[in-house]
C-alpha cells in the first residue's frame, strides 16, 4: 500500500528557505566586514576609552584639542609640564593644583580644582592624554593609579 505523505507539502518551504540561507550565509561574514571597514572610514577610528571621559571632564576648561584658553587654563597638547610630570597626574586629578607652573615657557597660576574620578577613568584618560596630545608612549593602568593615588601628599 502507498504511505500517505502529510508533512510533504509543507515540508518544501522550510528546504527552499534553507537553500537561501546555505546560499547567503557565505556573504554574511563578508557583508560584517564591510560594515566594520565602513564604520572606521566614517568615523575615523575606533574611539579610545579615555576620550569620552576627557570630553566631559576636561575639556570645557583645557579644550577639546587641550589647546587650553589663553592665559588662564594652560594647554595640554603638547605640554612639557605634563610630560615631564607624567607620574604627578592622578594627584593633580585628584587633589588639585594650585601653585605656579609654567607649561611651555609660559606661567600659569589659576587653581584647578580636585576632580570627582575612580582610578579606571583617570588611568584611561591619562593614557587618552598620553597617546593624542602629550604624543608620548607614556602608559598607565588603573592598578598603577591606585598605587599613585595612595601617596598623594
Ligand atoms: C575647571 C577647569 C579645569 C578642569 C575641568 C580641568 N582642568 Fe586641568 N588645569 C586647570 C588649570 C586652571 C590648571 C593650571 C593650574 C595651576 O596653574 O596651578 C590646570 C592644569 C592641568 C595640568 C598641568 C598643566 C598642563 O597644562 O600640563 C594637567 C596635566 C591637567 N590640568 C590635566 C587635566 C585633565 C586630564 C583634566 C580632566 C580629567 C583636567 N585637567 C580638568 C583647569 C582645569
């Protein structure tokens, strides 16, 4: 006796949708990809964890280039008081500064306030500092922070 077949009609539409997926799922990768690739082009790069920190923390006074303003807040592109105080940052952060520098050949002598930051958001933004506008290779992580902040005196 013939077997009677109920599941063979409906049974053609699940094969034909599995034959799209085994013919695109190839290009699904390939399609990842060009959205990833696009992304970098339009965006420039991927963003660094210590920018956003920097944008909302530091820039309305240092600038969104660290270019500083004028003869009241010092710059931070480029500065050699940074630079060669790298170690002296997380307490700066922290605590303050509110003595007389002189950041690349100029005095400055506004106080900058302590500023409400974990170690993780001052190690990030100190390597961000570090890497786009200091340009030196100078690294830190939130464990080396911690350490600094301890002995802050
Ligand atoms: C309310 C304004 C203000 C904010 C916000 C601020 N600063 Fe400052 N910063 C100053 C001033 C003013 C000085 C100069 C202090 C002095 O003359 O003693 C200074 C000095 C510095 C210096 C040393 C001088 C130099 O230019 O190299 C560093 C480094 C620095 N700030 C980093 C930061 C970072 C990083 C942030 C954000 C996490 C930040 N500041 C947020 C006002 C600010």
């Amino acid at each position: 006796m013939k077997p009677i077949c109920f599941y063979k009609k409906s049974n053609t539409t699940p094969v034909k949708v599995k034959r799209i997926l085994q013919i695109i799922s190839p290009f699904t990768l390939v399609i990842i990809i060009i959205i990833f690739i696009w992304n970098i082009i339009t965006h420039g790069s991927i963003q660094h964890p210590g920018k956003s920190s920097y944008q909302t923390k530091c820039a309305q006074c240092h600038g969104d280039n660290g270019e500083g303003i004028r003869v009241l807040i010092p710059p931070l592109l480029h500065s050699d008081f940074a630079k060669n105080n790298f170690d002296s940052i997380p307490c700066w952060l922290k605590n303050g500064i509110s003595h007389k520098i002189m950041v690349n050949g100029v005095e400055y002598e506004q106080p900058m306030y302590g500023l409400d930051m974990d170690e993780v958001q001052i190690a990030n933004v100190m390597n961000y500092l570090s890497k786009e506008l200091l340009d030196t290779n100078c690294e830190i992580n939130s464990i080396e922070v911690k350490a600094k902040l301890i002995n802050c005196n």
